[in-house]
C-alpha cells in the first residue's frame, strides 16, 4: 500500500509548459500529528505526534485530474475523482483516539513547477444515514434521544440531536522532487493540514497535519 517511486529525473523546473491529464495520482502519508491545546494556561497550541490506530490502508491511490503548466512555470491543478478518502484513526498520547476522513477531494491547487498549493472539501466522516446509539441520524432515525422527550429542545442536548453533514475545508502544499521527462512520472513530498470527525456536529474538529510522498503520471 505504497506510492511508485521515481528513482531517476529532474527538477520540476523542467517540465514543459502544456495542458496535462493527471493520471495515478497517490498520496502515501508517513506522519499524523494533531494540534493540542496547551496545558498551560499562557501556552500555544502545538502538534502532537500519534500513534497509528488503522492498518496500513490510509494510501490514497488512482486520483486523476488536471495538471496545467503556463510558458511562464506557473501550474493549476484540479483533483476530479479517484479512491481519494480514506478512514483513518490515530491515538494520542494520553490515550484519546481521533478519526478523520484522510481526503483531497476537488483539490484546487496553484503555484510553480517547484511547488503548488490550495484548499480542498473535507466530507463528513460518517454519512447522514448514520445512527447513533440512540438511534439518532441526520436524514433518518429519530429527532431526539426518545427517554428524554421533555428535553429534546434543550441546549445541552442540541449538538447530539441535531446532526450535521456539512463538508468542512482543508489545506494541502506540494513540493515537486523529481520529473522523468520519458515516462512522464512526478513526484514529490506534501503536507496537508484538515479537520478530524466532529462526530456529526457534536464535538469542535481538531487539526490534523499529514505529511508523506505523493506520485503521478502527466500524459
């Protein structure tokens, strides 16, 4: 469950200016960290390294999309489909685990040769049909935990009975290490920064930031 790896090439400087499909797209992630808050009072929020929870299918593979390159090096990139989500959980030190929607979907990217950046849609982690352990969900199930029913429009209660689906944005930065001009093969490193599950509404999201190798093909 690895990206190819471009073992001869150049510097992205060196790829022609032309409109490319993007092809074989693959992100393999080699670090998670989650942003903490402090424990101290005066204290700044920092990232924490974690344990990986989720056997080792977290790669994300077989995006495709578009690559354009202008005569003056700048590029534009457009992510459009593939396997490009994928469940995955990490564990904290303190014990707490944080799942997240590991993801790139409609990726918009701009930049250069040598590096490229932009804003991509988070999905929900679980689907609007889920249910919860009272039978709660977002388009089904019930409206409110039924042994409570004088309660259910309580404010307490309002997060937990009221589901939300709505995607949320991320951030992705990709650096360009290698171009092999015969086979059309890039690759680099990236570094993506988006928000964990928030549980369908009920909790705040917490930062995750991924970092790892990405590949693909420019035909």
């Amino acid at each position: 469950n690895t990206c190819p790896v471009v073992e001869t090439g150049e510097a992205g400087s060196k790829i022609p200016a032309k409109d490319y499909k993007l092809e074989k797209f693959c992100m393999e992630p080699t670090s998670f960290t989650v942003k903490e808050e402090s424990a101290f009072k005066a204290g700044e929020s920092e990232f924490t390294k974690t344990k990986l929870m989720t056997r080792l299918t977290y790669t994300l593979d077989g995006m495709t999309g578009s690559f354009k390159v202008g005569s003056d090096g700048s590029v534009a990139v457009q992510e459009r489909d593939g396997l490009d989500y994928a469940a995955v959980t990490v564990q904290l030190p303190g014990g707490e685990r944080v799942p997240f929607l590991f993801t790139l979907k409609e990726f918009a990217g701009k930049g250069n040769t040598s590096q490229f950046g932009g804003d991509f849609t988070v999905p929900s982690y679980r689907g609007s049909s889920f249910l919860d352990p009272k039978g709660r969900g977002g388009s089904t199930g019930y409206d409110n935990a039924v042994a409570l029913p004088a309660k259910s429009d309580a404010d307490e209660l309002l997060k937990e009975n009221n589901k939300n689906v709505a995607a949320l944005k991320g951030s992705a930065v990709f650096n360009v290490a290698k171009y092999d001009a015969v086979t059309g093969e890039i690759a680099g490193v990236f570094e993506s920064i988006q928000p964990s599950d928030t549980d369908l509404g009920s909790k705040a999201p917490k930062d995750v930031k991924i970092t790892g190798l990405w590949y693909a093909q420019l035909q």
